[in-house]
C-alpha cells in the first residue's frame, strides 16, 4: 500500500493523489514543492549521480531534466517516486546527507520513521497559514483600493450624469430649433404631395377614359377594316361565279352558308380531304403526295404532329381565317397578327427545314409589301383587289406539289387540293398551338 502525503488545506484533511480538482493538486503540489524543497533537491542529485540504467523508468523525465526548475508535473512525479520506490528514497537520504542538507522537515519524510507524517503535516499547515494571511493582507490592500476606486468612479459618475443631464437640455434645445423649420417643411410638402395626388387621379381617370377611347377606336377599326375585306371577298367570289359562267342564285349570306357547309363537311366526312381529289380536279390522285398519315383527321392536333421534320415544303397559312378561329373578336386589329405571327415560330421549329408563309386581307387599296420575321415566317398581304384566298391559290399554282394549306375556308381547301397541294383545317393548328 502506497503511504500518501496528508495536507491541511482549508480546515479540511485530505490525500494529494485523492478525488479533489485539477487545480486543488497543483496546489498541493507547489506546496509541497515548498517545504520539501530539500528533499526534491536530494532526490534529484540522487538521479544524477545513477547509471542511466539505474534510474527508475518513471523518472527518466525528472533526470534528464538537468539542474533547471522542475515543472509542476515532474515535481508530482518524483514526489510519486519517493513514495512508491523504497529504494530510490534511500539513495535521496543518502544524497541528503552527502549535501549537509539540515532540513527536519524533508529528513522526516525521506526517513519515513513512525510520525514522520506529522511533521509534514505541521509544516504544510505552517505553509498553509503564512499563504492564508500573505493573501489575506493582499486581499484587503486589493480591496482598499478597489474602495479608493470605487469612490473615485462614484464621483466621476455623478459629475457625468451631471454633465449629461446638462448636454441633453442643450440638445433638446437645439433639436427644437432645428425641427421647428423642418416641421414647417413637412406640412408643405404633405400639402404639395396631397395635390399631386390629386392631379395623379386626375390623370388616370383621364387616362382610362382615353385606354377606353382608344380600344373602342381598335374595334371601330377592326369591324371597318372586316367589312373591306367582306366586300373584296364577296367581289371576289361573284369575279370568280361570273369568269365560270356558273348560272347558280348567290346566297345572300355567303360567309354563314361557307361555315354551315363546313360543319357538315366536319360531320359526314371525318377524313383526311387531300387523299381523293373531287370530281374536276387538275391533278390526279395518283398526283397527290400522303404528308399525312390514312385515319389522322385534317382537323385535329394530331395532323400538325405529322409534320414533324417535313424538309422542303411551304405551308401556307389562312391569317385572318385563324385568327378568326382563336379570337374572331381581335381577328382585324395589328396587334392579333403580330401576336399570331410570332406564335408560328414553333411551327417553323416543328417543321424543320421547311417554309411558313401566312397570309392576310388587307385594307389598304396598295396592299402591304411582304416582309420575313426573325423566325424565318414570310407574312405576306393581298395587294390590290385580291384578297387572302386567291394570293394562297396562286401560290400554291407555282409551287404546284410540295405545299401544305392551312384554312377553315372550304373553298380555299377544295381549290388547293384540286392543284395537289395538302390541305388541313385552321382549327387543328389552333388547338396544336
């Protein structure tokens, strides 16, 4: 059983090597370091004079620390040393007698003789005591002065306080002086804001009633420019009666019986039209090139699909018939075919290496020059007394076969197909868009 070195500390007695903190055994360590000074010193000139294969393996770090000041952990070391290793506590006695070291207190605990502890236990209490007052003399200069400072910050404090409180009215003062002009500043401008709000109302009612002025004029326009382009297609269709020497009454509503037919159309025969040509058609059908597959009908999503990829062709699309199909209400207006025009572009991506031409009516007497978009489209306008169907027919006439129309206008249909072109409703680029 290992002998422990007993310490008073605090009124209480306790084991050095025990439970207590970290803190509480380097104490104890430097305080033992303190009145074992003499036998630590032994010990070590015990270390030197050994063979190194002598020294005790848990001491080779204290040996070959030479003759500078131990570290607080290779003074618990060798004191662990000495109290475990009769032996080397032997040759630290003997070196302790060898330096004429007189100290009782480490002859006591190297000696180990019955009641060596007790000295220990005195001269650890002494210690313990001289530490107690020199830090209680310390604590009370410490705390004089931190009286003498405490009094000093009081004093400076209040004189602070006094000079704040002086500095707040100052300012408070000159806060007053400077808001009362910024005061009457505000109030001005909250006048001057409240007018321009005003007048902003004012502005926008007017501007409303303007926007309103404005779509009324669009509509007016749009329903003038519609009835132009009625009239060229009436006159057109009657050209086109009187130069076939056709002998038929005309209907008096020629646009209502176009659609009532092509409903019927829609309802008795759901198959692609371009496959049969009708009776009197300029090509044969043998002439007539399959772009879209037998059972797809013309008038669906699913005919467009079937163009995919299609290299080489034109498609001809009916401008104002497909407007008229998504919006008959803004079919006449520019913005309705810029709109439309820009949507085409993914035909033409859809298309490949293909061109899209849409064509319109125009109102002007001269027509409008044709024009190609950044997509490719070529937008073209009926000049002079043509109108949209008859500028498609004639282009398709000089592309003769390889070209794709695209209308709702059965007449249109059934005279390109006659000339071997494919024809397919409006409505299924409509719904394919």
């Amino acid at each position: 059983m290992v002998v422990g070195v007993i310490v008073v500390s605090f009124g209480s007695v306790r084991l050095w090597q025990d439970s207590a903190t970290s803190q509480e055994r380097m104490n104890t360590i430097r305080q033992l370091r303190t009145i074992l000074e003499s036998a630590i010193d032994a010990a070590r000139a015990a270390l030197r004079r050994m063979d190194d294969d002598d020294v005790p393996a848990r001491l080779r770090p204290v040996a070959k620390r030479g003759d500078g000041r131990l570290p607080v952990p290779l003074v618990k070391v060798l004191l662990r040393g000495l109290d475990e290793d009769e032996w080397f506590r032997s040759k630290a006695l003997e070196a302790f007698d060898h330096s004429g070291f007189v100290d009782p207190v480490s002859r006591a605990y190297l000696e180990r003789k019955p009641g060596w502890w007790i000295t220990v236990v005195e001269a650890a209490a002494i210690a313990e005591g001289a530490d107690a007052a020199d830090r209680v003399q310390r604590l009370d200069k410490e705390l004089d002065a931190l009286r003498e400072r405490a009094a000093a910050g009081r004093a400076k404090l209040k004189g602070l306080k006094q000079e704040r409180d002086a500095a707040a009215a100052a300012s408070r003062a000159s806060i007053e002086d400077r808001l009362q002009p910024l005061r009457a500043a505000a109030s001005t401008a909250r006048n001057e804001r409240d007018r321009a709000l005003d007048q902003i109302d004012s502005l926008r009612s007017a501007l409303e009633t303007a926007n309103a002025d404005r779509m009324e004029a669009e509509r007016t326009a749009a329903a003038l420019s519609e009835g132009i382009r009625s009239a060229r297609r009436s006159a057109a269709q009657l050209r086109r009666s009187v130069e076939s020497g056709g002998s038929e009454s005309i209907p008096k509503e020629p646009m209502d019986v176009a659609r009532w037919l092509d409903r019927v159309a829609a309802t008795l025969t759901p198959y692609r039209e371009a496959d049969t040509a009708p009776e009197g058609a300029e090509v044969g059908v043998d002439d007539v090139e399959v772009l879209v597959p037998f059972g797809v009908a013309p008038d669906s999503a699913d005919a467009i699909d079937a163009l995919a990829g299609l290299n080489g062709r034109t498609v001809l699309v009916d401008g104002h018939n497909l407007l008229g199909v998504l919006d008959s209400s803004t079919m006449a207006t520019g913005r309705a075919r810029r709109e439309l025009t820009a949507s085409l572009g993914k035909l033409v991506r859809h298309l490949g290496d293909s061109t899209v031409e849409i064509v319109f009516d125009s109102d002007l007497e001269e027509g409008r020059p044709k024009s190609v978009t950044e997509t490719g489209i070529v937008v073209r306008f009926a000049p002079g007394d043509l109108i949209a169907d008859d500028v498609i027919v004639g282009r398709v006439e000089s592309l003769r076969r390889g070209a794709v129309v695209i209308s709702d206008d059965r007449e249109v249909r059934e005279r390109c197909a006659r000339l071997g072109a494919t024809a397919l409703w409006a409505r299924a680029l409509a719904a394919w868009l």
